[in-house]
C-alpha cells in the first residue's frame, strides 16, 4: 500500500522557522568573531573568514555588523561589558564581609571572564590596541574604567565598614587588577604557564586574595580563610 503524502509545510511554521535563525544569527556571529580574534588577532582577522565560520555569506554579516571594528565592539560588550552591571547588583546585595567580597569577586572573574575564551580578548588588546586607538578609547571605556570604578567601590565599601586600611586608593586598585592580568596571560601564553602540578588557578587565586588582604584589613583583623565548599569551582 502506498503511504500518504506528507503534508506541506505550514507558511506560518516555515516563517517561524526562518525568524528564529535570523535571531541566532548575531550570536552565532559573534561566537566565531571571538574565536577568531583570540586564535589570529585583531588586525588578521578577516570578516570573510568569520562569516564562513558563522556558515553565513559576508553580506549577512554587514547586515548586523557594518565593519569589523563594530563586530569586535560587540564582541567585547557581549563578553565582557555586559558584565558589570550584573556585578555591580552583586555588591550591592553582598551579605558578608568585605574581605569575603573581594575573594568571591576573584572567583567569579575567573569562572566568568578568565577561564573562558573571553579572557583572550585582554591579551589581544595588550599585543595589538597601539596599532588601533579607536579600539584603545572603547575598550578602556567599555572594560576598564568600569573595573577600575568596581574594584574601587569594594575597596571603598571595606573602608567605609572600618574592614580595610587604604593609604593610595589608585595604587590600590591597580594591585587587585594585576593577578587578574596576569592570569590571562597565564591562560593565553605558555611563556607564561607556571608548573600546573603546583600551581593550579585555585591556588593563585587563593595567594593573591591573601596577600592583598594581609596588606589591606585592619591590624587585629585576621583576613578570613578561604570556603572550599563554597567556592566556585575554577578550571583552567
């Protein structure tokens, strides 16, 4: 017996099929945009070869993106920028104490920023954004000067709760920020990998927060001990 034509698609379904791809789309482009500038860089990085990463045509991709310098300023707002607000409620509901604050912010830079291909947009723009200024003024715009302004709201907050001793607040806020530089040169770089059987992300994390807090909680004031249980987990 000869089996019933299959019925033809709805319009309505077809339709709604292809609107859903559209919406994928940006992101689909912007997943193979950030691949592509961590493996190759800035400047070598061609749309061509993000489009046919994407399995889209370089004219779809001028539809969301007009220049590649727009498809490289999402990229670093959907990965990093997009961040901070969510980070900024955090502290502002954080329920413990400021030393316990700036750890839990070490470990969830590095579950969310460090150990993900995102952390190579940092090393990127540290070997090439001289060659790019325009690039230089957005992303300190965009990433830095809000890190700098949410490392100074923690360090205020330890102050204000008579918890931290800062004597330069500047110098302060660039000394939390270097471990977090280094860690993605660490990711990023094999020059700069240290013997992984030592010293593993976890441990890094754990020495630095130490040290900084040794130099910044009030004398008298034990810098509280790390929660294994209640850490992140960090892979790297």
């Amino acid at each position: 017996m000869n089996s019933l034509p299959s019925p033809a698609p709805h319009p309505f379904h077809e339709a709604s099929k292809r609107e859903r791809r559209k919406e994928a789309r940006p992101g689909e482009l912007l997943d193979a945009a950030l691949e592509l500038f961590v493996e190759k860089g800035y400047a070598a990085t061609k749309v061509d070869e993000v489009a046919a990463r994407a399995g889209v045509s370089k004219g779809t991709l001028f539809l969301y993106f007009p220049s590649k310098e727009d498809l490289f300023k999402e990229v670093v707002r959907q990965n990093i920028g997009r961040h901070f607000p969510e980070w900024d409620l955090e502290i502002d509901q954080y329920p413990h104490g400021t030393a316990e604050l700036l750890r839990y912010a070490y470990q969830l830079w590095w579950e969310r920023i460090g150990a993900t291909p995102a952390s190579g947009i940092t090393k990127l723009m540290l070997g090439e954004s001289n060659n790019f200024p325009d690039i230089i003024d957005f992303y300190r715009s965009e990433v830095v000067e809000p890190g700098q302004r949410l490392i100074h709201r923690i360090l205020q907050r330890g102050l204000d709760r008579g918890e931290f001793q800062v004597t330069n607040m500047d110098c302060a806020i660039h000394i939390v920020l270097a471990p977090l530089i280094f860690m993605t040169m660490w990711r990023h770089s094999s020059a700069c990998m240290p013997d992984l059987e030592r010293i593993t992300p976890e441990r890094f994390i754990a020495a630095q927060v130490d040290n900084i807090l040794c130099g910044l909680c009030m004398r008298g004031t034990p810098a509280p001990a790390p929660d294994a249980a209640a850490a992140p987990k960090i892979e790297g």
